[in-house]
C-alpha cells in the first residue's frame, strides 16, 4: 500500500510532462494551429491571385480590347491619328 502513491505520483507527473512537453503537447498543438492558420491564409490569397489571372487570360483569349489595352499601358501603343503627351513631374530639389 506504501508504494500505491509513490506510483500513482510518477504516474502524474508522467501524464504532466507529455502535457506540457512532450509529443502533442499544448504548445506544439497551439504551434501548429498558427501554422495552419497561416497557410490557410496564404492560399486563400493564391486563390485570390489566381482568380485574377484566370480573369485576364480569358479577357486576353477573347477581346481585342484588352490586348490593346495592355499594349497601351506596358508599351506606349499610339494609334494613327492620336497625340501623345507625357507629363515630367520635376525633381524636388529643383524649380
């Protein structure tokens, strides 16, 4: 009967230690929720971003329009007939 406790305390302390260190414990468990909360995060921006792609591929797939949009914006496109003005914002340390 001596020994019931001694054993039933290594017993505990046992239990407490995988608790709180061990394999599954509740700091690695909180961890590793961050973790999944992050990559949740991260994809749902992805798919976001995917989204947006998909979206602008079909746009270029079907309509001249953003072609020539795009060519405007990333190439200086200039029809016949058109003028061009480009606007210089001048330095800050000069008049």
């Amino acid at each position: 009967m001596r020994w019931v406790v001694p054993l039933l305390l290594v017993a505990l302390a046992a239990l407490q230690y995988r608790l709180w260190v061990g394999e599954g414990s509740l700091g690695e468990i909180t961890f590793l929720r961050r973790q999944i909360a992050e990559q949740r995060a991260e994809m749902d921006r992805l798919r976001e971003r995917n989204r947006a792609l998909q979206a602008e591929v079909e746009d270029l797939k079907g309509g001249l329009e953003a072609i020539e949009e795009r060519a405007r914006s990333e190439m200086g496109l200039v029809e016949p007939g058109e003028v061009f003005y480009q606007l210089v914002e001048p330095e800050a340390g000069r008049k």
